[in-house]
C-alpha cells in the first residue's frame, strides 16, 4: 500500500521536477509569488457570477487548488519556510488577535 503523501514527499517531487526541466532558473521567489496570485485568480473564476459550484466543475477547481498549492509549496521551499510549522504559527497568532467569544464553538 503506498504511503499517502506529505509536504516533504510534496516538496521533493517538486524538486525534482523542476531540476528535470532545468526550471530553477525560473523558479525565483518573485516568479513563484506570482504564480500563486494567477493560480489563485483562476481559481477565483469559477466563482465568478454564481453562488453554487456545479458539481461538473468539481474537478476543474480541484485542479486550480492543486496548482495554488503547488506553487505554494515551491515558493516555500525557495525560501527554505516550513509551511506546516508557519500555518501553526499563524493559528497560534490569530487565536490570540481573534480570541473564541463564549458561544459554543461548532464542531
């Protein structure tokens, strides 16, 4: 059974997809930002104009999260942040600027 994947399997096959295709060239902080907000505003167009995702879309969307993310994760690497330690830390961060009022908290 194979083991389900990580950052770190995440992180490393985007690695070496990028040195097969001599892309570190192209992968500076800057260009990967950037990918991101594209990908993002992509993402963003499925969006556009309806309150409903049909469920044909699905799909499409998954793969527009995905490339976010993929991005994501080689901006990261590109400036060596460990992504799940900074997501922690934020939570850490806004819990205390947002504190949980004393309605019961949905599960």
């Amino acid at each position: 059974m194979k083991a389900p994947p990580t950052l770190t399997t995440l992180r490393d096959s985007l690695r070496r997809f990028a040195d097969e295709r001599d892309w570190n060239r192209y992968h500076s902080p800057k260009n990967l930002a950037i990918s991101v907000s594209i990908e993002a505003a992509e993402l963003l167009e499925h969006f556009q104009w309806t309150d409903e995702v049909e469920p044909q879309e699905k799909e499409a969307i998954g793969h527009e999260m995905a490339d976010v993310l993929l991005y994501l994760v080689r901006l990261a690497d590109r400036l060596d942040i460990d992504l799940l330690e900074a997501a922690a830390r934020k939570i850490e961060l806004n819990a205390k600027k947002y504190p949980a009022t004393s309605r019961e908290i949905r599960k």
